[in-house]
C-alpha cells in the first residue's frame, strides 16, 4: 500500500491509535485523528506524540480521507463507523494495517475467548528461551504497528489477537495462528454469538499449507470444524489421538511424554490447555522440544490471571481481574482449592451468567458482588440456590468486607466474570487497585 501523502483518519487515541498515529506519520501519511474525549484530556497522548505529525480534528465530516483506522474496541454499530461505511471509506484496524503495510513480516496470531495473555506471554518467554529475535504485542497491551514498523523481516512478531480485530481484516495472513476456545463473550459488541464465532475464525481464512493452525479439539466449536485451507495441529486436555494431549498431569506429543504438571509454576488445568498451545505453536516454527520444556518450566505466569497476591491471617488473595467473562471465572474457581469467597461483577456485557453457578460443587461459600452487573449476579444466584450474597458499593468495601468474612483457610478470588469498563479504564487498573487495597490491610 502507498502511504505517502494519503489522508488518513485515526479514531481512538488509545494504545492501538497512539502506535498508528506515529507509524502512519513516519512514513508521511497525512495524519488525522478524533477521539470521543476533548483535546484537554488527552494531554497524556499529545505529549508521546508531540514529535509526530498530525491534526486532532472533531469535524471529521469536513474531510474526504483516503481510509480510516479504527481502534479496535470500537463497535461497528458507532455512528462515526457507520458514516464511513456508507461513504464506502475503507475502514482498518491495526492487524490488517500492520499486514497490509509489512507483509514480509513473521506473524505468529493467537486468539480465543480465554487463555490468550498466558499463551502468548508464554510463547514469548519460549522464543526469547531459544535466542530468537521476537516481538509480543497486540491485546496484550502493547501498540502493534509502531513495534512491527520498527521490527524487520527476521523478527517473529508473536501477536495476541482480539475478535475485535479480527472482524475488519481481509487479508491478513500468520504464519502460525492459534484458536483456544470459544464461548459466549462480548455479545453486546458483535451483536449475537454467532457473529463473535464468524469473526474468531477468521484468524485463518488466508491462511494456506504453508502456514500452521493449532486448534484445541475439546471445544465444543473448534472440535466440530473441518479446516482444508491449511495445516492443522490439535491439542486436547482429554484425547490421546490429538498431536499435543495431557493425560493424568503430565503432557504428550506423539503418545510420548515431555514433562509433568508438577514441574510448572503456574496452577490450573485451563493453564494446561495454556501449555499445550505454546508447545505447539513454538514446535511448529521449530523450536526443539527441550528449550520449549525448559522456558515452560521457568514461566511464572501473567499479571491479572490468579495471580496470588498475599496472605494474611492463614487467608490468602488472588488477583484475577482478567476474569473478564464467565468461562474465565469458571477456571479461576477451579484452579483453587476451597473455601473461597468470590468477588464478581463489572461492566454488562449481556452473557448469561447460569453457567457459573454450576461450577461451585460446595467451593465457593460467599460472593462479594460489585459494579454494574451486581444485581444481575445476586438474582442469578437466588435462581440457582445461592444465597450467601453481599452487595458492596466500591473496592475498598469489597476488600474490607471479603476480609471480614474470610477465616483462616480461605481464598479470596477477585475473578469478576465482568468487563472493567463500569469502574475502570482496563481489567490492569481494576487489579491494580484490589492488589492495593489488599496489601494495605
């Protein structure tokens, strides 16, 4: 794609518009951009782009731009989206932009409603194991264009991939790509559950018998698909016919055993799956398997998902706050042991919520429940035959009284099986805080 002197429209000042505005400036794009905010809350952005070219513009229907780049979190449904579309603007996220503009670039994308950071965080720490030269960027919150702008064709770009993402790309093309699972997650955003699985499974419609796809055979949807277009490895929690399996805590390529449960450092069977998916993706691109089990057995996992926080008085605190929708939560929940006391509840993403409850088997004793969804939770629990219920109005009330109640033995888990975005900017300041208010008791 030609770049130079193009008229360019960024909507969304946030990490993704921010690493689009300086890569799209460097290579002499004319450069606008718009966000919901007034120019006086976005001192933070201008200043790290204060030596990039650009115009902030609110009328942006004064312009005829040549193609938009939208953030990813920004619906379809959006009035500014929507005014392009009928203007037929051709309308970019950054994963198409960043293909579209490098195809010469190694792409290594993984997606999935849950298990996305731990994976790609893990592969990172596998290729940086190896000595081989890699980026990871993307929905772990890291601006992907300016980091691939500023790679070079020998560099792996290990991508974590959103549906958001996904829904605008039409040729975007990995190398290695990866589905872990898929369950009903940001509804509210796709409009219907089908829409988010059309949109997930994009990840390899270009994909072709160059490239490789590793896809976990246990889902419900993933195990159902037949894939022709390109190389397909699968992984399974509970089949021994997969090419990756676990079986009775240990894991398997080829019916032969690589290395234990006991051996990692990080909990849960979900992780397992974790695993399997990084071994698969890093043993594809040909990394031998003794690197790959070393670097799985010195990973310590990811910020915001069960990460133990302290204890204190025989009680200890998890942070999960990447728990961002029910299947999350359903796997924090079962990766610790009882008695816990739950804190649930954040921004509606319209998901029904009946699953959870059938995962407690006697382990959760109390729910502390906050945020925009939290009589949401408290009805849902009536329904289901929970009645150990506390509403709080605010964090440090959910840290107080969690405190409360909590006797020596207990796990507090913050798992909110919610989107932050009632209370918080992102899941990172919600955890933050709780970790906060935690070590101040």
């Amino acid at each position: 794609m030609e770049i130079v002197d193009k008229k360019v429209l960024v909507i969304g000042l946030g990490l993704s518009g921010i690493s689009t505005i300086k890569t799209l400036s460097f290579l002499k794009a004319e450069v606008y951009c718009y966000d919901d905010k007034e120019k006086s809350e976005l001192q933070r952005v201008f200043e790290e782009i204060k030596d990039f070219d650009y115009n902030f513009i609110k009328n942006y229907k004064d312009y005829d731009f040549d193609f938009v780049v939208k953030s990813p979190g920004i619906k379809p449904s959006n009035e500014i989206i929507e005014y392009f579309l009928n203007k037929k603007v051709p309308i970019y996220t950054d994963l198409e932009l960043a293909y579209t503009l490098f195809p010469k670039r190694k792409i290594i994308a993984i997606t999935g409603t849950n298990g996305k950071t731990t994976t790609t965080s893990l592969v990172g720490e596998i290729f940086k194991t190896a000595n081989i030269k890699s980026k990871v960027v993307g929905n772990i919150g890291i601006g992907m264009l300016w980091e691939i702008f500023n790679s070079d064709d020998e560099t792996v770009n290990i991508i974590e991939v959103s549906s958001f993402q996904l829904h605008n790309i039409k040729n975007f093309k990995p190398l290695i790509a990866s589905i872990g699972n898929i369950t009903p997650d940001h509804i509210d955003w796709h409009g219907s559950f089908e829409n988010y699985i059309e949109d997930k499974l994009k990840i390899f419609k270009n994909m072709d018998k160059n490239d490789n796809l590793i896809l976990n055979i246990d889902d419900e949807i993933l195990g159902k698909l037949v894939v022709t277009n390109t190389n397909v490895t699968k992984i399974s929690l509970k089949n021994k016919n997969a090419d990756f399996y676990f079986s009775e805590d240990a894991f398997y390529h080829n019916d032969k055993k690589i290395f234990s449960m006991k051996d990692l450092k990080i909990l849960g069977r979900h992780n397992a799956q974790n695993v399997l998916i990084s071994v698969a993706i890093c043993y594809n691109y040909g990394i031998d398997l003794d690197t790959i089990i070393f670097a799985c057995k010195n990973f310590a996992g990811v910020e915001h998902r069960i990460e133990f926080v302290r204890e204190l008085n025989g009680i200890k605190f998890y942070n999960d706050s990447k728990g961002t929708n029910v299947d999350s939560t359903i796997k924090a929940v079962e990766a610790l042991e009882k008695p816990i006391i739950l804190i649930l509840g954040g921004y509606d993403k319209h998901v029904d919520f009946n699953p959870l409850f059938n995962c407690f088997n006697g382990k959760v004793k109390a729910l502390i429940l906050v945020g925009d969804t939290k009589y949401k939770f408290y009805d849902t629990a009536k329904k289901n035959g929970f009645d150990n219920n506390i509403i709080v109005d605010d964090y440090r009330e959910v840290v107080e009284k969690s405190f409360e109640i909590a006797e020596i033995g207990d796990n507090v888990l913050l798992s909110p099986a919610s989107a932050s975005w009632d209370m918080f900017k992102n899941y990172e300041e919600r955890g933050n805080l709780f970790k906060k208010l935690v070590n101040e008791l």
